[in-house]
C-alpha cells in the first residue's frame, strides 16, 4: 500500500499537467497499463487516485487499471512461462528446469489512454 502511494501521486501529476497543457476542463478517463510484478491494489491505487486527484481537473476521473501478466523467456529452451506472485512457485522454467530466464512482461506501469474534456 505504501508503494502505490508514490507512484499513484506521480500518476495524478502527470495526468492533470497533460490535461491543463491540452486545455481541457476535466479528465473523464484514465487507463493504466500494470504488470502484476508491480503487485498494485486496485482498491488501494483508486483511494490514492481520488485523494490526490481532489481538486484537479482529474478530479471525478474514472480510473481503469488493465493487468500484464508475468511471464517469462527461457534462455536455456526458448519456452515462455507464467508464474502466480505469492504462491510460493520456485522460479525456473516450466518446461526444462532451468534458471536462466528473463522476464518479458509483467513488470509495467503506464498511462495508457487518458479521456479529456
């Protein structure tokens, strides 16, 4: 909770200074791109988003966060695999075992789309 609380405040910056660069009177809608690594609480980043966003253009702006999975490239076989954070899951490839992976997705955090008015 604490991490999103930083981050959320730096979101909100970045999208009231677009919108007033734009001219615009309000934010409609915001679209947030998240990999899952990131571990963000939907509920925790709205209250966040609401807070800061309170008397902004941003402020009443509807929030979407769409999740990227983790997934991983295998070096060793070339597979790609998933894991599920918090299960406890040891990290190697799913398919030959190995260690030498790298991850693809997951680890994002974007400003998709953002709707003005």
């Amino acid at each position: 909770m604490v991490h999103e609380l930083a981050v959320t405040r730096n979101i909100v910056d970045v999208v009231v200074r677009n919108a007033q660069a734009q001219g615009a009177t309000r934010v409609v809608r915001v679209r947030l791109i998240v990999g899952k690594m990131r571990n963000f609480e939907r509920n925790w980043v709205q209250n966040y988003f609401d807070r800061f966003a309170k008397g902004t253009v941003a402020e009443g702006a509807q929030l979407e966060i769409d999740y990227v999975p983790i997934v991983f490239y295998c070096n060793a076989c070339g597979a790609t695999f998933q894991i599920q954070m918090g299960t406890g899951q040891r990290m190697h490839c799913t398919e030959c075992g190995s260690d030498d992976y790298n991850m693809i997705t997951g680890g994002e955090l974007l400003i998709k789309e953002m709707e003005i008015a």
